[in-house]
C-alpha cells in the first residue's frame, strides 16, 4: 500500500497526527541558533539530542494546505533514554485505560464474625489492592473500625494478602537502581504498600556521640547504633557512608532491633524517611502495635497468603482517584507512585498466570497499537524512567502527546503536568522566559539522560507538542540549559 494510501485511509485523528509528523520532517538542515549555542556552551554534541516540536493545529490550513512554521525534527526516530518524560505514556494509557475515577483500596476482612466474647475464629485479613495512600493514619482507623464491630482477639493472628500482584513480591534479586537503596525513590511498590514503607530516621551528632530515634516509635522495634562510626565526610555528603541496616531480634525475643551500619559525620543533624525494615516485618509490626493500643490482642502467627472467597469486609481505605494521584506523580515526579500505577495498568488485563509487568507492559503496546502508533524501539522495565534500559524516539513520545490533547484525559494529563517557573520540578526553571507560567512540560533527570515533553504555546497562542532528550554522560549536569532553550525558542514562534 502507498503512503498515499495510508492517510486517505486513516481516520481523522490519526490523519492529524501523520500530517503534522510529516511536516516537521521537512527539517531545517541546522539546529535553531539559540539552541546550538546552548550546545555549544554545554559543550555537548548535536548528536546527543533528539527533538520533536510541532504545533498541534499544523496540520491544516487554510483549504487544507499544510502550515509552514519552523517545526522542529532532529533525530527523532533515534530511540533514546527518556528518564523520567516516559511517566507522561504511563499516565495517558492508565487515565484511558482505566479511568480517572478509579481507586486503589485496602481491605480488613475476617472469614466470619467474631464471638460473644470478640475473639474471631481465624486470622484477621489484611488485602492490598496498590492503595497509594495507605498510610499510619489510614490504617489506625481501619482496625479501630474492626474495634467498633466488637473484635477484640485475634489469637489466629494476621495475613497479608499482596496477590494483586504476581509475583507478589519484589523479586528478592532485583538490584535497586543505585547505591541508596534505603531512598524513597528506590522502594519497588507492591499491592499492600504501607506509608510507603518508609519510616522517618533522625540522627544528630556532636563531637562525641551519635543520637538517633525512629518515627513513628512503634512499639517492638528499636534503633541500634552501636555499630555506626564517624565519617570524615561533610554533614551534607552523609549518605555516601551510609550502610544498609541490619533488622536483627531483640533479646529475649522482645521485638526487633534495627541496627545502622556504616558512618555518620561529627556535628551533624540529618532527618529522612527511608526505607529502613522489610515490609514483611514493618507491616506486622504496625497492625500489632496499633492493634494493641487500641485494646485487642493478636496472636503470633503472620502469613503471606490470598484471602478466602466469601472472606467479609470488617473496613476498608481508598486512595484518591487516579486523576487525582497522577497530578501528584507527575508533577514531583514520584517513581514510586508512577510504578504502582503501572502495575495497576498490568493487573487490571493480566491473563491468568502472567506476571504483572509483562502485563503492563502488553496494556501499553496494545494502548499504542490501537492509537494506529509505531512502538519500534520502544523498550519498558517500570513504566516511570527510574531505568537504564527504558527507551523510546521522541517522535513516538510527541504522537502520543498529540492524541492525548485530543481525548477525554487531556484536562487530567494537563493539570498534572508541571508549569514552568510555577511548580513541580519545573518551579525553578525558564523563568523570565516566554515559557514561564504558560508552557506544562514532564522533566526526565538521570545522570546520563535528560528531558522534557508536554505542550509549549507560542506567542500566537498556538499550543505546540515539544519532546526532547539529550542523553550524554555530561547530560545530567549540562543538559538542561539545552532544553530550555528549546522550550524558550517553541515560546518566542
């Protein structure tokens, strides 16, 4: 079949789309100047960047004769490191394929009612089901709810129900994606993710001693500093010595010990929250002390297990809806949050048996099949850019970006991306520029890989698609002066 062909043949949408990117493949020969002098400044290479910037009206003009703006293409078919610009094709196929009502939810069930006395017969359920906002608070209120319903002993004790998810766990061999694991960015999400698994460390030192607490202080679990040395290195570069720790039984089996390891620096104070305890021990240990606080007892007995059919609802919490939580994701960037919602992309059409990634990842290429969109090159791991192997051409990017401005989801993927000067991880750049306040783009920052993608207007008020990425071993430290400039040169057409 003829290219012709193809676009008569094409519905109306996807004609837009073809047209506009066979417009801005008639490319200058050259970079725009102010662009290659960011380059130059930088001193990164032509070669480490590739861009598609188009406005979304161009593909029809007046008696349908195509616009001649300077739209921009170069190296746009090259499939590149997006950092974290690939959360925008995670969020536009999460809001179409499962709506921006839908809702995470955490269940507390019981497989019967409990006795005159509140004790239940069997254990006390815990169900996730990638509740992105569960944390101490929700989950208090969800066993005093059990409370209010007259259980009180639980002397089968607790199971924990992550089934959503297959495997249902992070692979225990799965490396994190730097050297501090112990980061917030770092947590791999499954779907019984309690406060994040994150616990709040504040250590404070002066020219003799370390003093640390956790917090919450919960109860059955104590921090252990006996084996932290001093560090030589400034207060600021602390976690460069900073060791995983060790989750070890208290004596006389009274609760658990966390003991840090590595070093801290003198007169220092630090205040974090990090992922310090394996869930499998944070969880139980949570539910037991609230548990216990508010009155009732449990048994010792924790398991990993799916919850029975028929098993009744004591309370349960619901997160935000998607909408709502991807606002948040994208505009601080948050890879975990990003990567729960890609898991719930990949449980929510997961065949029987199929590991939830693999699903993801298929709900993504179908999504782009369907939009009549090339996925070549296109290479996913987590859907959030937290990934040396995740790669797509920035001309793929733009389409996406081009159908999105056209469907129902726009004003959700809109209001969720960052604005220029104004908030999220933009707050600080292109200020002063044309750009600022106007222009809502995705940033990417890795050391090896920078970008943004989302919507420019020009001084016309036209509203351009822009997707770059530069990706050099200097791009994390020089790259971003370029993207701006790009930003900057779509804002001043």
């Amino acid at each position: 079949m003829s290219g012709a062909a193809s676009f008569h043949r094409a519905p109306g949408w996807l004609l837009s789309v073809l047209l506009a990117l066979a417009a801005v493949s008639a490319q200058a020969a050259e970079l725009p100047a102010p662009v290659q002098a960011a380059l130059e400044q930088a001193g990164l290479p032509a070669t480490a960047l590739g861009v598609v910037a188009f406005p979304l009206d161009e593909a029809a003009g007046p008696g349908g004769r195509m616009h001649r703006s300077p739209s921009l293409r170069w190296q746009a078919d090259r499939a590149m490191a997006p950092s974290s610009s690939i959360k925008v094709l995670t969020a536009v196929v999460a809001l179409d394929r499962l709506g921006a009502a839908s809702r995470g939810r955490t269940e507390l069930l019981s497989e019967g009612p409990p006795d005159a006395e509140g004790r239940l017969a069997g254990p006390l359920y815990l169900r996730g089901g990638a509740d992105a906002q569960l944390d101490w608070g929700a989950l208090w209120l969800m066993l005093r709810q059990a409370r209010e319903q007259g259980v009180r002993e639980v002397p089968a004790g607790l199971v924990l129900d992550r089934s959503l998810f297959l495997p249902t766990r992070p692979l225990p061999a799965l490396l994190p994606f730097d050297e501090y694991p112990e980061s917030a960015y770092n947590m791999v999400p499954d779907a019984l993710m309690l406060n994040g698994n994150l616990l709040g460390l504040s250590l404070a030192s002066d020219g003799q001693t370390v003093r640390g607490r956790l917090s919450p202080a919960w109860r059955g679990l104590q921090l252990d500093l006996s084996a932290l040395a001093w560090s030589a290195r400034p207060c600021a570069e602390w976690e460069l010595d900073f060791g995983r720790p060790l989750l070890v039984p208290a004596p006389e089996g009274q609760g658990w010990l966390l003991r840090l390891q590595g070093s801290f620096p003198r007169q220092c104070q630090q205040r974090q929250d990090m992922n310090l305890v394996d869930r499998q021990a944070l969880v139980p240990l949570v539910v037991r002390s609230l548990w216990e606080e508010l009155g009732g007892s449990l048994g010792p007995a924790v398991q990993e297990a799916a919850t029975p059919a028929g098993a009744q609802v004591l309370a349960q919490h619901q997160d935000r809806p998607l909408g709502e939580l991807l606002r948040g994701a994208l505009k601080s960037s948050d890879n975990p949050l990003t990567r729960l919602v890609y898991l719930r992309l990949g449980a929510a059409v997961a065949r029987p048996g199929e590991e939830t990634l693999a699903a993801a990842e298929r709900a993504v290429r179908d999504w782009l099949a369907g939009q009549g969109l090339d996925a070549q090159g296109l290479v996913l791991e987590n859907g959030s850019g937290l990934s040396r192997r995740e790669r797509i051409r920035p001309e793929l990017l733009a389409a996406v970006l081009a159908r999105a401005a056209r469907l129902p989801l726009a004003p959700e993927l809109l209001s969720g991306l960052p604005l220029a000067g104004v908030d999220g991880t933009l707050r600080r750049r292109l200020k002063g520029s044309p750009a600022e306040g106007r222009a809502r783009l995705k940033t990417g920052s890795l050391n090896e890989a920078v970008a943004l993608a989302g919507y420019v207007p020009d001084r016309r008020g036209r509203t351009w698609v822009l997707v770059a990425f530069v990706n050099d071993e200097q791009a994390g430290r020089r790259g971003r002066p370029v993207l701006d400039a790009l930003a900057d040169w779509v804002a001043r057409q």
